[in-house]
C-alpha cells in the first residue's frame, strides 16, 4: 500500500488533513490518485527518518513550522537523501508570507499550500503531485521507452525481447525510477509469498542488465537494499 507522509508536530492538524484527503478521494471517480492510501503522521523528522518502510512513501506533506526547526531545513535535507530526494514534498502552513514560500521553493518543495485551505483545492493540489499519475504520463525514461497498450518496453525503438520475469522486474524499476527499488519489494511483486533465494534476484539483474546494453543509462546496484534504474549522465 502507498502512504503519504505528513511531519506535523500537531496531530490535530494531522487529522484535518487526512480525513479531508480520504473523503475527496472517496468521492473522486479516475483511478489516478489511489482511495486505500495510508496516511502515516511523524511528529518530528527525527520520528520520520525511523521508520522502516521507507519504500511505501510516495509523497511527504510537511508543516513549515516544526519544533526546533524550519521546514525549508528538513526539506533540504530529503532531497539530499537518495531515498527521498525525487519524493514530491508539499509544505502546509498557516502561514503563507512570500519569502516563507520562496525558501521552501528553494529547498525543493514541489506545492506550497495555506490554512485556511479550500477541501477540492487542497485534493487536486496533492493529486497534481501524485507520482502514480505522472509516470502514466511519461512514459519514456532516456532512450528507454514503454508502450502502454501493447505491454512492450523498447530501447532505441528496437523492442527487446523479455521474459515475463525480466518483463515484471524492468517494469517496477522502470515505474520506481526515482528512487531505489528495495530487494524485498521487488520479490514480492515479481515471486509474490513464495520464499526465494537472493541468487536468483540477481542473476535476473544480471540478464537484464545485458539485454539493455543500448540503454543510455545503466540499473544502479545498492548492495543489500536494491536497484534503481538511472540515466549515466545525471548523478543520481
């Protein structure tokens, strides 16, 4: 299941958000912004850096006015973060001064939004952001691309040839590849309960890797975590 992170040393505040998000979403009929989302609340950043499924958070709704520290410092620090760095961060304020906005801008938020907010406003304003949505859109990655309708990735407009494995294994790195890929996630999804040994991950990494030597960029190995699909030129 996805989650959306919201840092907020208020809980109150927490729940005003989350309840607004799942009862627009309930009344929302496209299927681009998910209704079983878990809403997971962290008082400090301290709490948020914790937790042990980092993989499941696809968006982080920050309060700018934390405990101790600003929300432009804890912004800066996620997207110095491989983990988070390509996470879409929305600032919540109840303050909206220009220079406030510019900071968080400035640090990387992708959405700056002010209490009191419109329920509707607030929705859309997250579900713009929802990477879900805008992978489906973006369907190309370097010279790598995916077509939609008939399941088939190409490299270079030459289709490469896939098991089903190989298929399901560059598909997750394909729609993921802002963020490294955890061992575990892609077992499951690719194995489902069935226990499998750490070997045979890798050797599908392995033929992958060959089968897109005509990709202009490369799938990055972290050792003992994942995999994340890049591109050679960018430093990510």
């Amino acid at each position: 299941m996805s989650s959306i992170a919201v840092i907020e040393d208020n809980f109150e505040n927490f729940e005003v958000l989350r309840d607004i998000l799942k009862m627009e979403a309930e009344g929302y009929s496209h299927s681009d912004f998910p209704k079983d989302i878990e809403y997971l609340h962290f008082n400090t950043f301290e709490d948020f850096l914790k937790f042990p499924q980092p993989e499941k958070i696809r968006m982080i709704l920050l309060d700018y006015f934390l405990s101790h520290v600003t929300g432009e410092k804890v912004c800066q620090k996620l997207k110095s973060l491989e983990l988070y760095k390509n996470i879409p961060v929305i600032f919540v304020s109840g303050s909206g001064f220009v220079n406030e906005r510019v900071l968080a801008f400035e640090a990387g938020a992708s959405d700056f939004i002010t209490r009191p907010f419109n329920n509707k406003e607030l929705f859309f304003r997250v579900k713009v952001h929802w990477p879900e949505k805008n992978r489906r859109i973006n369907q190309d990655f370097g010279n790598l691309s995916f077509d939609n309708k008939r399941k088939m990735f190409k490299v270079a407009d030459a289709e490469l040839k896939l098991t089903q494995k190989e298929y399901l294994l560059l598909k997750i790195l394909f729609d993921n590849h802002q963020r490294i890929v955890y061992r575990d996630e892609i077992k499951n999804h690719i194995w489902g309960e069935t226990e499998i040994a750490g070997g045979n991950l890798d050797t599908q990494i392995y033929n992958l890797k060959r089968k897109l030597k005509d990709f202009e960029g490369e799938i990055r190995t972290f050792n003992r975590i994942g995999f994340r699909l890049s591109l050679k030129d960018k430093k990510n």
